[in-house]
C-alpha cells in the first residue's frame, strides 16, 4: 500500500474514502428499484384513501 501512495501521491484518507463511495453507489444502483416500487405502491395507496374519503 505505501509503494501504491507514493507512487501515486495519493494519501491514505483517499484510498480508504474510495471504496466507501463505491459502496454507496453499487448500493444505491442495487436497491433503487425497490425504493421506488415501494414510494410509488405508498403514495397510491395514500391517493386511493384520500379520493375514497366520505
């Protein structure tokens, strides 16, 4: 890993901060469509109970 940064002069923050945000997106990319299937059955289940009001 030091041969890796000083080859690079990239310090150890950023190589640990890296994998971090690539964690976050593959998740992001991963689980979105689930997130949005479940957004979208709530709010028409949320439309459906406001237009069925008395």
């Amino acid at each position: 890993m030091a041969l890796v940064q000083s080859l690079t002069s990239i310090q150890e923050m950023t190589l640990t901060f890296v994998p971090k945000i690539v964690a976050i997106f593959a998740s992001l990319i991963l689980f979105l469509p689930f997130m949005i299937a479940s957004m979208t059955g709530l709010m028409e289940r949320i439309a459906e109970r406001i237009a069925t009001l008395p």
